[in-house]
C-alpha cells in the first residue's frame, strides 16, 4: 500500500464530523488506497532535505491503544465533554481514534500512527508537490521535526489541517483537525495542529 494515498484516505475522516448519518455516526470517505511497490531495501532515512529525529520514541503502547494519546482531559479542553473517542486499531494507514463533536460544528480530531512504511517523514517529504500540493515545514515541538501537508491543497481556509510529526527516523504520528464552524478564520489551523502535536507528544513521552 502507498503511505501517502492512504494518509489522505485517512486525513479525510475526521471532517466527516459535519456530514452524519441518519444515526449520528460519521460517515466514511470514499477515497481509495492505491498500490504501489515496497520501499526498496536501499531506501536511506532519514532522505535528503528531511529532519533528523535525535530522540526516537518508543509509540508501541500507542499503536495498540491509539485513544491513549490523547487525554479526557486534554480533549475536553479542544472539543468539549461528553466526547467518545473511536479507535480504529486496523485503519489502512496505521492504528487510529477519532474524537468528533456530537453535532454539526465539524470539529475533530484524528491521531494516526503510521504504519505503511518505514520511512517515516521521508515519505511525506518525497511526495512535495506531488501527492501533497500543499507541503509546509512547521517550528519543531520541543526538537520532533514537524509538516504540514495535504493531497488537495491548502485547507487553511476550511478550517483545516493535517501534520506529521516524526517519532524516530522510520516512523511519524499523523494529526488532522477540523475547526468547528465558529472558529474558522480566528486560527490558524496549522497552528492549531501543532498544538494538538504538542500534546501529543507529552503523552507519547509519558507512556500515555
């Protein structure tokens, strides 16, 4: 399976969160994995031009229970109480939860620990331009390297972004907000993202 096709495959469920079924669930995106060829045994990471990871995490706790990496508390504080989280341990990009509002206000967030490959950050970089038209280096959150990218171009303006964050030099943990409606246009939402990452990070530090 092709990394970048699936991150976007995957980027795209949280903004379900404004487009619900008749019993409140979100509803999936159509977008399709494609295939391509294994990483070549030669590949080195990380490539050229892609940050160096100094302090590789260890994320196997998180990839079996990816809910944990972010708090009740910590989520309270983004979206509000009475949030359920929805892990989505087999997703096609890697072991996934999803916290969506339970409304129309579109906001979410979803935390992917990517596991399609083993180039980690590198993958994203090679596909600049191409796979991802939007493609933006971000300040680093305390040393972890840190891009903001997206396969349809720049959703700043839709109040939403999508950010990997890289973990060691193999492997990234992948965050895509959506701003609810009421916020859109006072936030950055890349900057909004990487606070997201933020926390994140404490909790991959911690163990949880």
């Amino acid at each position: 399976m092709r990394r970048t096709i699936l991150l976007i495959s995957a980027s795209l469920l949280v903004l379900t969160a404004c487009t619900q079924k008749n019993d409140g669930s979100p509803s999936a995106s159509a977008n399709t994995p494609g295939q391509a060829s294994p990483p070549s045994s030669t590949d080195q990471v990380p490539g050229p031009g892609v940050p160096k990871v100094e302090t590789p995490i260890d994320v196997t706790h998180f990839q079996q229970t990816p809910c944990d990496s972010l708090t009740p508390n910590q989520i309270n504080d983004l979206l509000g109480s009475n949030i359920t989280p929805k892990p989505e341990p087999t997703s096609p990009a890697g072991p996934s939860c999803i916290w969506n509002t339970p409304n129309i206000s579109q906001a979410g967030v979803h935390v992917t620990f990517t596991n399609v490959d083993k180039l980690g950050l590198t993958s994203v970089y090679r596909a600049r331009g191409t796979t991802y038209p939007f493609f933006k280096p971000l300040e680093p959150v305390d040393g972890y390297p840190l891009v903001a990218y997206d396969g349809e171009g720049d959703q700043s303006t839709k109040g939403r972004c999508t950010v990997a964050m890289g973990t060691s030099d193999t492997q990234t943990v992948d965050i895509n907000i959506a701003q609810s409606e009421a916020n859109i246009g006072k936030k950055d939402p890349c900057a909004a993202a990487r606070e997201v990452a933020g926390k994140v990070l404490e909790n991959l530090r911690n163990g949880k």
